[in-house]
C-alpha cells in the first residue's frame, strides 16, 4: 500500500521537490532554478525531470501514492491551468497533470500554493490543533488559504483566496488588479516599500529619522526589510510605518474573521521575519473591526510549518485527496 | 429508521415549525408570534410547546431523527446561545438544546438563521446544482450563510456569516456594529431608507422626482418598498438609490467572490422582491471588483427556497448533522 507522496513547489524564481509521508517527514528535498522565462513548457519539463530525480532517489514509484503539486495562481481540477500567475509567463492554459500521468503512471493533484502552504500549517503548523483557519501569506503579493473543517478549500476551480484584494481603503493606493486600496498595496513586501518611501520622503524632514535619512538620500534602496530593522531598532518612522501597514492589515483580517469565523489566522511570508512587532501591531487593531464575540474566540499566530511549507503542503494535498 | 426531521425558524416577529423528510416535502407547518419581549425563557417554552404540537400532528416521535432550530445571532456546538441576536432579548446565555432533550428525547442542532436558509437553498432551491454557494439575505440587516463542498459551513461556535459588516466606504456610514461604512448601512431595508431619504432631501429639489416629494413632504414614509416599486417605474431618483446602494452591495460582493470564489451567490431577503432591477444592476458592477476568472466562472441569481426556507433549512440541518 502507498504510504509516501510526491509533493512539488512551483515559485517564481525556485521549484522544490521532495517525498513526504503523511506524518510529514520527508526525503530526497530537491531544488532547481524555475527559469520561468523560458516559458510553460519548459517549466513543466523541469517538474517532470525533478519528479524523475526524486523516484530515483527512492528507489521507484511502488510507494507513492501520488504528486501534488503547488503552483502560483489557479489549476483547474483537470489540471488546466487558468492563470492568475504573473511570474509564469505561459504558464496559463497549459494542461499540466496528462504528461505526468502517462510518464509516471501516477495521480496528480494540484493547489494554489497558498493555499497548499495553509494546508502544511493545518497538517504540521500552527493550525494542526484547530478545525477553521486562514492562513494569510504576506510575501511579494499576499494571497491566502482556508482550511474548513480540517479541510483545504480550494473554491470553485481552485480560485478561492484571493483575500489580497480586500479594499481597506476607498480609492486608496492602486493595486495591479484594477481596483484601489487592496490590503496588498499596503501590507505585502512590495506595499511596504511604497508606503514607506512615500512616508519617509513626504513628512516635513525637520528631524529625519535613520530610515527617513536612507530614504531621502536613496530611495530605492528602501526594503521591507530595512524597514522593519530599523522598527526594531525604535527608530520612529519605522515604527509609524509598521503601525500604518498593520492598520489596513487588520481591517482586511476584520473582514476575515467576519466572514468566516476561523478558530485561527496564521501570519506567514517573508514579511513574517518581525512577527513579534507585526503579530502585536495587528492584535491592537483587529478587535476595531470584527465582531467582538468572534475576536474573543480566535487567535492570530506567527506560521510555523517553516520555509519547506510549500512542499509538504502539496504532498498533503494527494493523502487528502487520494486516501481511501 | 427516523425519516424525518422537525424544523424550527425563530424569528424576531414570528416562529415557525414543521416536520419535514429529506427531499424536503414538509407536513404540519404551524407558525406563532414570537413574542420576544416576552424574554429568552418564554420564547423556548413557545419553541417547547410547538414541537409538542407538531409531534402530536404527527402522532409521536417514532420517526423523527431529531430537531433542528434556526435562530437569530450565534448558537454554540453545546446549544448555548453566544450573542448576536439584537432582536430577542434574554436569548443571549440561555441554554437551548438541553430543555428539548430531556422533555422529547429528540438531539438537537441550531445554526444562524442565515446559514440555515443558505443550507435549504443549497438542498432545495437556488444552489441545488452546485457545491459552493454564498447565500446573502437582504433583510432589515444584512446576512450570510456559506456553503463549502454541498455542506453548511458554520465557523467557529457557529459565528461565521457575518458579512453585513464588509466595509464598503472607508469613514462610510456608522454601523450599529460599531463600525463605519458596512454594506448593511447602504444594502438592507434599514440602509436603503436611510439613503432614500438622505438623498431625495439634499438633491437641489429644482425637479424632484415623484419619490422626492414623497421624501420631501414626509421623510418617514419613505420605505424600501416604496423606493423600488418607484424604481420599477422609472423614478428617476428612486433609479438613481438602486443604482447606488447595488454598487456598494457589488463591492461587498467582489470581496466574498476573491475570497471564496463561489460557483454562486444567492441574493434573498424581503428587498428582493424586486429582483430583477438588484441582479441587473448587481452584475454590472461586481466584475469591477473581483477577479476576471473568477467573475467569469461564477453567477449571481435570487433565491428560490421560499418563505418557509429557514424551516426548512433548520429541518434539513438535522440529516446533515445526525444521519449515517
């Protein structure tokens, strides 16, 4: 009987492969280069040559039970891909479990990877005690993941979660999708540097702080990282910027908790690397905008199923999907 | 075998019971005032009183699997009933599933009003076809009830559903929820009048419209119902709050639709008697504000389990909680 899964994480810039059985212990992590610019075909070669390196690596296919695979955007149940994944230039339309299933003989499943990441997290994370959660990604974007009853739910042809794109302020900053004050244009990597260089350039520099110095002087040198250093260094700007993007946070997390009532939001992303100043910013704000009866009955956490989350998810995603 | 349930719709006005089997065909309707005022303890000996009398329609308990209730505001696993429900004073705290037991010895289930009607248009009306479906109940508030893989999605001790309160105008109208600028404040019965008068009032009244100078002479007759009977004959102020208030209601709407990506969305509630004019002006806004493939892949349509849909639904909670 199968007891092992094949789980791949497609990113922008790297693809992961590995095996994991259900407990979540994993063998033979692989990664390569994505090179997305090389088009939907060859990325979908590069996954099928990883698949075959990691069935190398065990030794054959006997024990697996199927591949998962974690992708930007949205995969259809049939594989189609249907896009929704910027960084993948032809990657949309492509059909993507056929030439694994004829290669290998083996079932896929497929996941947005936000939402295989919420599932690591409900499986092996933060969330592995509870039944409802949301787990927000705040990365170069910030998408989300819901898991219901212990369930990953993917929403109709796999689009749920693209919570990214609450509107926390009304004709706010513009975001890429077309509309304007999407929580991503204040709290995700890419938020944060606009906010900030905006806020350091913009307030009368009377007493510049080290960050607001930086930012004047070269603004382009201006990171989510350097930003949130230099809060935890106390510098005022900073700390006012933190405040300002953990503001708009919690009114899209308000709106979350509304909605849903999750036992739990997991906060996770490269972001997350200040989740003490984050997780508390957001906790002073998000009773303001949720029903207080629910705010009492849900806890917002730092994510904790770690950097290879992606993976294991999509691995969990074929034990949820193909088990008896 | 048990091949029926009971069913109870608790309303702030009037209460409902039937017994109903699993395809939905109901017996023995019989409806009350609720008399809240009354308090929590009276309103469950009403509750108490009418499963007596419908059992005794039925001539006893032999084949009944067990009662479901509907109920304003949220109710926990364990029956206790946690707040939220503003219109029945001395509910909140009361334990509900006990009294019931011990006198009928029938289990007992409850969920929101909202969620139940949301559950019987899943079974039995509009959202029969598909697996996900959000069901908005346009009242004199704003609700909602989710479904998730053709199963009612209750949240956290019940709280899920709370999506009156997506704000849709940054510093907007004041909410009773404290916040501002909930879509309740512009799409449900209490916020169109709000609206309607508002703005029939402060328009320069060089050419009011017959709706303005209802509004004019006499603020207070304004209704919902008058504003769209006047809609339907081309007021063209009362055409102008339509288009108004469905905007907002639409920005709501792309936030559930990113987030969930439901096959589709159920608009109910007394305002929806005029529903062709809501969905008309309702689909021509909501594309702003969601994502093209998911907008693409979802549809907005009126529900269609009725009047009796949250008796029904409180029945049809009782074969998916306690069957096999």
């Amino acid at each position: 009987m199968p007891t092992s899964a094949i789980g791949i994480d497609l990113g922008g810039t790297n693809l992961k492969a590995c095996i994991m059985n259900k407990t979540g212990e994993f063998r033979h992590l692989r990664r390569r280069p994505t090179q997305a610019q090389k088009g939907g075909p060859a990325v979908l070669d590069t996954i099928m040559r990883m698949i075959e390196t990691v069935l190398a690596d065990e030794g054959g296919s006997g024990g697996i039970l199927g591949v998962g695979i974690g992708s930007p955007g949205f995969v259809d149940e049939d594989g189609t891909v249907l896009g929704g994944a910027q960084n993948l230039p032809g990657w949309e339309g492509m059909q993507i479990f056929e030439p694994i299933k004829s290669k290998f003989g083996l079932n896929v499943t497929a996941g947005n990877d936000v939402t295989v990441t919420a599932l690591a997290e409900s499986c092996f994370g933060a969330a592995k005690e509870v039944k409802n959660s949301v787990t927000l990604a705040l990365g170069t974007g910030i998408g989300a993941g819901i898991v219901v009853n212990g369930k990953v739910y993917k929403g109709t042809h796999g689009m749920a979660g693209e919570m990214g794109h609450v509107i926390v302020e009304t004709n706010g900053r513009q975001c890429t999708c077309g509309l304007k004050g999407c929580v991503e244009q204040y709290a995700s990597g890419t938020g944060i540097v606009n906010v900030a260089r905006e806020m350091c350039t913009s307030f009368t520099p009377q007493k510049p702080s080290t960050l607001a110095r930086i930012a004047l002087e070269n603004p382009s040198g201006i990171t989510a990282k350097l930003v949130y250093e230099h809060a935890e260094a106390d510098d005022p700007y900073a700390l006012y910027i933190n405040d300002y993007i953990c503001h708009k946070l919690s009114i899209a997390i308000g709106t979350i908790l509304n909605s849903l009532a999750p036992d739990r939001i997991i906060l996770g992303g490269g972001i997350m690397k200040s989740h003490e100043l984050i997780i508390a910013t957001v906790n002073k704000y998000t009773p303001r905008y949720c029903w207080n009866s629910i705010w009492e009955r849900c806890d917002i956490v730092p994510a904790k199923a770690g950097e290879n989350a992606g993976v294991l998810g999509a691995a969990a995603l074929v034990f949820e999907e193909m088990e008896g």
